[in-house]
C-alpha cells in the first residue's frame, strides 16, 4: 500500500494559498526529503499529512486512510520544529508519559534515550538541556512505539556533525525495516541522503521524485543546483 | 476503555510531576486562600457576626477564582508550547486530556479545601449552624469548578494576556451580582434573573444556607447538585471544544 497520496492538496490561510494543488505519492520503506526554503509551506504540508490542518482542496491519504483519521494516531510520529515538550519534566518522565501513549515499554524507553544519546541526561529537567538535546527529546518522543510512518520537521538543525551523521543512518535503518520517513529541511545538503524527493516552493510543489531522476533531468550534481535550475525553468515558463 | 483509563491517569501523574518540580506554585495554590481569609478575620476582629457570614461565602470564592487562573495558565502553556498538537496527533481522547487535568486539580483543590477551612474552622473558630463537612465539600466542588470553567475558556484563549483578562472578564461579573454583595431578592430583577445563569450564584447560596441552617436545607442540597452539575457540562463541553485541526 501506498504510504501517502496527496491529490491536489489546497490550504490557505487568510485568503492566500499556502499549499497550491500539491500532488505527489510516497512509497513504504523510504527516505522522503521535503526541501523548500523557509515559507514554502513544509510545516503546513506536514501538518496536514499528521491530521491537525485543515484542508481547504484535495484529498490527503496515508496508509490508505484520510489524514487525520482516528486509526492512523497510533501510526505516525510527529516532530515539530519548536521541541514539543514538557520542559518542567525530565528527560525520562517526558518519555514516560508519552509512552502510555504510544503504548511503549520502559526497557523502549531506554533504548531510545541510548540512541538519541540521552542516557546521561535522562533525569535531567528538559528546560536546564540546550536546544540541540531538546530537539533530541522531542525527537525520542516521535520513536516510541516504533510508529510506521514519522514525520520530521527540520529534526537535526543545530545538532552536533557526528550526531546529524548518526541520526541520518538511523533513519536509513527505519526505512530499511519498512518505515516511512518524511524529513523537512532547507538545508540542501540534507536532501542528498534522501532517496524520493519533493522540492516545494511558494506552495507549490516543483519535483516529486528520486534524487536520480531530479539530477538527471537537470543535469547538474547537486540538489542545491538542481533546485535552482527548476526555479529558473519555471520562472520562464 | 482500559487504555483511555491509563491514558488520563498518566496525564494527571505528568501534570503532577509538572508541579512537584514548582514548588513555589503548590505552596501559593494552598497559601493564598489561608492568606486572604486571615486578612478577612483580622479586618472584621471586632465584628465576629460578620466575620462568621462572610467567611463560608468566600472560602467557596477565592479557591474557585485561584484553580480558574491556574488551569487556564497551563492549559495555555501546553496549546503554545505545541505539546497540546502532539498530544492530538496520538491516540489521546479530548475527555482523557480534560479527565486527566481535573484529577490532578481535584487533588491539589482537595488539600486547599482542607487547609482552608480548617483554619476557618479551628483556628478562627468558625461559628456555623450546618454541618462542617457540608460546607468543606461545597468549598472543594467550588475549586473544581474553577478548575473545570479554566478549562474551558482557555481552548477560546489565543494569548496569555487574553487568558489572564478572563478572569475579570470572567469571573468578576459572577462574583459581584453572586448573592454577596446584595441579596439576590433587592437586586433589579434583570440582574437577578441572570444571576441564576451562573453557578457561583448556587455555590455561595449553599455556603450561606449552611452557616445559618442546623439542617442541610433541601436549598443547600440542590445548590450542591446545580453546582456538580455545572462541573460535568464544564468538562464535557471542554472536550467538544478542544479541536485537533487548526
């Protein structure tokens, strides 16, 4: 089954399109980069494929279901970009409480702070952490339950190399396990880890497709020129 | 069924967790009525008739305003600090959220309660006619009240200077035509009439029947239901208005 299929999503927000005609279909066990600058409506795409925006066009459909239905809440783990966490708790007690939720076990929990590198942290509270292991936090939270699909807004900025790098395989391993990974970024050189690509900009979608395939068709070796050359083709149009 | 049941005693322990790293918070929720009805039995030293019908009055009132603007504040907090978007991405139910939050209160209100009219009753020796558990269970209802209505407002809440003016806004209107400052009977017949819209209105009248009546007054009884009532259609209204899309 397909993982997402989003067929001429239209929002707007005060009278003015956000998300124009969004068309685009995500397959299972893959790596999905969403890139765009900063405004291009990411955040507002993301929400609406985890089900707290509404849509004013279109059809949105995850695992074969309307976004925001009932039964993908136990599907899906989301990570904003502002850490969405209790910062009055520790570490583990944000877990914790998530993990009623998500109907996680405790040796899960601490398996997650391990690979996100938090142990040492854990009864830490969240707001005496930096930004950086915040993100890290909220992005602990998305894990438990092993959701099948997990969608990321801009899950690694600020984050240490070396972490970034470990962070990108686990994502890798995810979707080798069958999972499927919607990761938002403006920095392109993010995009070149992703295998599928959706390239937004001004609420409208200018590629959806592998990496390869963009490269190819523009004949450059970056993403970050071939994203240039699809918005100076499509200014010329 | 069990799992919401997990669900809403979890987020009433993590609200718990919240505060217990707040302590300056917990000792306010519990200091501030004891405070202001110790500034009351000063001020009315030499009148003990008055002391003795305005104390159970507001021992219903300052709790009810306190978890009003505090569950307001959270609830606030948690919808700007976008935990409340993720909490409605996960398999959360609307009530679990708002059952979660009343339980949590409702502890806290139950100790305010206690400490507050224990010292009204045996420190400042209360001189009421009914029964003293009456008039602390009117007391704790009239927190969860408070606590419940919080709830409430705050989903229409957008900021927190927004928030913080419902309570004037709010709460103010009710104190003031609530029966207190005037008999109900010797207001203008409007205001009267509205007064019996709100809730504080039945909370003080039962608070008031139980310092002069020997017997729980089938006034008080039905004071006391108007006011539980008022608790239930205030949560589950809190939980039709919580919405997931924005």
């Amino acid at each position: 089954m397909t993982a997402i299929v989003a067929e001429k999503v239209t929002v707007r927000k005060a009278k003015k399109a956000v998300l124009q005609d969004v068309s685009f279909a995500i397959q299972p066990g893959t790596v999905t980069g969403l890139i765009g600058p900063s405004g291009s409506g990411k955040t507002t795409l993301m929400r609406s494929i985890v089900g707290v925006q509404k849509i004013h066009g279109g059809t949105l459909e995850v695992f074969g279901q309307p976004a925001g239905s009932k039964m993908l809440r136990s599907k899906l783990g989301y990570v904003t970009q502002s850490p969405a966490i209790y910062l009055d708790l520790t570490v583990r007690q944000n877990l914790a409480y998530f993990a009623v939720l998500a109907r996680a076990s405790n040796k899960q929990i601490d398996e997650i702070l391990a690979v996100v590198r938090l142990t040492d942290q854990k009864n830490q509270l969240a707001q005496t952490l930096s930004g950086g292991q915040q993100a890290r936090v909220s992005l602990a939270i998305a894990l438990l339950g092993d959701p099948d699909l997990l969608v990321l807004d801009e899950p690694t900025v600020g984050l240490d190399p070396l972490l970034r790098e470990e962070l990108w395989s686990l994502f890798a391993d995810l979707a080798a396990k069958g999972k499927t990974l919607l990761i938002s970024s403006h920095v392109m050189d993010e995009a070149e880890r992703c295998n599928q690509l959706l390239l937004l900009r001004e609420g409208r979608l200018l590629w959806s497709d592998s990496r390869e395939a963009l490269l190819k068709k523009t004949a450059t070796s970056s993403v970050g020129d071939a994203f240039l050359k699809m918005v100076k083709g499509g200014e010329k149009s | 069924m069990m799992y919401h049941l997990r669900i809403t005693f979890a987020t009433a322990t993590r609200i718990l967790h919240q505060l217990s790293h707040d302590h300056r918070t917990v000792a306010l929720i519990f200091l501030v009525p004891c405070l202001l009805l110790s500034i009351l039995w000063w001020l009315f030293e030499d009148s003990r008739a008055t002391f003795d019908h305005l104390a159970p009055a507001l021992l219903g009132v300052f709790p009810f305003v306190l978890m009003f603007i505090i569950t307001s504040i959270t609830t606030l907090r948690e919808r700007i600090g976008g935990t409340m978007e993720r909490l409605m991405t996960a398999p959360m139910g609307k009530l679990d959220f708002m059952l979660g939050y009343m339980i949590a209160f409702g502890l806290l209100a139950i100790v305010q309660a206690l400490l507050a009219s224990s010292l009204l009753l045996y420190v400042f020796d209360l001189d009421i006619a009914g029964p003293d558990w009456f008039m602390v269970s009117v007391a704790l209802c009239d927190a969860l009240l408070g606590t419940a209505l919080g709830l409430l407002v705050s989903a229409f809440a957008r900021s927190e200077f927004q928030a913080v003016q419902f309570m004037p806004a709010f709460v103010l209107p009710q104190f003031l035509i609530s029966g207190l400052l005037m008999p109900l009977d010797k207001m203008p017949e409007l205001l009267e009439t509205i007064a019996y819209f709100f809730p504080l209105t039945y909370a003080i009248d039962a608070l008031n029947e139980v310092a002069l009546h020997a017997d729980l007054t089938d006034n008080a009884w039905r004071d006391l239901w108007v006011v539980v009532g008022c608790i239930v259609v205030a949560v589950l209204l809190g939980a039709l208005t919580l919405r997931r899309k924005s």
